[in-house]
C-alpha cells in the first residue's frame, strides 16, 4: 500500500524530478511525464489509483495534482495540468529536461480492491479524467479481475478531450464501453453531443453489482451524482472526489478541512455515503 511523501523523513520537503515528456493534450492542458532524480526514491515511489501529489516550482508556488498513470505504469510520474492560475502557467512554461518539485503521494484512493467482480462504470469531464485514467489503467492492466467497463467521458468540444492515444486505445477493445460526448455539435464530430449528466440519463448504466466513479468539473459531479442516483444507485456505489483548497497535504494546515475530515488525508476519494455524512460546504 502507497504511504505519505515516499522516502521522506520530512514531509514538506520535496523531491526533485526531471520532466522527461511533455504532451499537449488541449489548448490549455498539457501532460508532464516525470522521474525522480533520485533512482532509490523513484524505485521506491509506491502509490495508488486516484492519490495526488504536489508540484512546486520554487519562487513559483506550489500545487496539487492527481497521478495521471497507474502504478502498474511507473516508468514515469505523469500529472496533466490545465493553465489556469500562476503555478500552472509557469507549469506549462517548463521544457523537457527541467526540474521540479514533488511531494507524494498523497491521501486516499479509489477502492479498486472493492471494485472487482463489479461492473465500473467511470464519468469523466475535462480534466477530471486525468485521475480517473490511472484507474482504468489500472483495471485494464488487470482486466480479468473486473466484469463489464464502462468509460463515458465529455468536454466541450472535441478539442478539449484529453488522452487521444488512450481514447484511440479504448475504442478498439472489445472489452471496454467507451462513450464520447461533446457539449454542442461540431462539424466533423460523430459521436454522442450533450452534457455528461445528460449522456449519462440516456445510457442508464445499470446499477445491479455495479460502481460508479466520478471526477470532473463540481458542477458536472453534482449532476451526475443526482442522475447516478435517479438510476437507481446506492450511496456506498458512488465513489467521486473531491480537491478543496489543499495546500500542505498532510492535514496539518486546516486549509482544507469539510467539518472533521481534510480532503488531503481523509479523502481526494469520498463515497456518496461518506458525502453525505459531511457539513454542507462544498
């Protein structure tokens, strides 16, 4: 099992990693594929489906970000950082062959374990699938283990879909449901066109010995959970996430605490049940 800041005796310190691949997915997402300078921590980097990590940049500042790869995929650390305040813009100013700081990994995970035997039906929207894709790397790493996979994923256009290679990967196996959607018609566009929540409605994924995993914008995530429900899904069948405001990811700044719970140590990764057991903040 994954643990805090892999072979760290301080947790605030960072390690250092050498982005070895840069990968424009969109016009303000891009994939950053890493590897720790230090080859015994590199080695020893232990972690699980749907934990995050920190990136800093130093004299920058620094951010949380979800693993993008599975663990059964760990030649390199990859996050998918979508430009929208200072520490990822300057994050996407980086080159091959820079340096920065990592710190992970961090909180819980996605219940992968609980998962097998059931069907996975996995909703994604825009950048929200970057976590969820080391979970369906991972299932598909070990696809004996999990019956029927469905991925529906969205965002607004086709140019804003993360993942081409993936999504090319998925849509030519026969053991994986793989559901496109757009928010508007596109010229050239071929596949389904509405909302994820929307989409979601129409395919009605059944919930007999089934999970539903979510991750996207919060608006998106509260639809589908209200759909996931409507369909007849139970609480403890809904797994979704949730990153408010981390800042130290050891629970020991408050920043980011709902009632009793930190999202950095107690979650990125909450049940509908667990949800719902919260103060309403979110």
């Amino acid at each position: 099992m994954a643990g805090n800041v892999a072979g760290q005796e301080n947790p605030y310190l960072p390690q250092i990693a050498t982005i070895k691949k840069i990968v424009v997915e969109t016009g303000n997402i891009k994939s950053f594929y890493l590897v720790l300078n230090d080859s015994r921590h590199m080695e020893n980097f232990a972690f699980e489906p749907g934990q995050v990590a920190q990136l800093s940049l130093f004299g920058v500042g620094e951010a949380t970000f979800g693993l993008a790869n599975s663990p059964t995929r760990r030649d390199t650390l990859q996050f998918s950082v979508m430009k929208a305040g200072e520490v990822t813009s300057a994050l996407h100013e980086l080159a091959v062959g820079d340096q920065i700081g990592l710190r992970g990994p961090l909180g819980n995970w996605f219940p992968y374990q609980d998962m097998k035997g059931k069907n996975v039906v996995i909703i994604g929207g825009g950048i929200g699938i970057a976590p969820l894709r080391s979970l369906i790397q991972y299932m598909l790493d070990t696809r004996d283990d999990y019956n029927e996979i469905t991925i529906l994923y969205g965002a607004r256009s086709p140019q804003d879909l993360c993942y081409e290679e993936d999504r090319e990967e998925w849509e030519k196996r026969d053991d994986v449901n793989l559901i496109l959607t757009v928010d508007k018609e596109f010229p050239g566009w071929d596949k389904r066109v509405g909302f994820v929540p929307t989409v979601l409605k129409e395919v009605a994924p059944s919930p007999k010995n089934a999970v539903a995993v979510t991750c996207g914008p919060p608006i998106m995530i509260k639809l589908v959970l209200q759909e996931l429900e409507a369909l007849g899904f139970k609480d403890d069948q809904i797994i979704t996430t949730l990153e408010k405001r981390m800042k130290c990811g050891i629970g020991k700044c408050g920043r980011c605490n709902i009632g009793p719970k930190y999202v950095c140590v107690d979650g990125p990764v909450f049940s509908l049940a667990q949800l719902k057991q919260l103060p309403d903040e979110l």
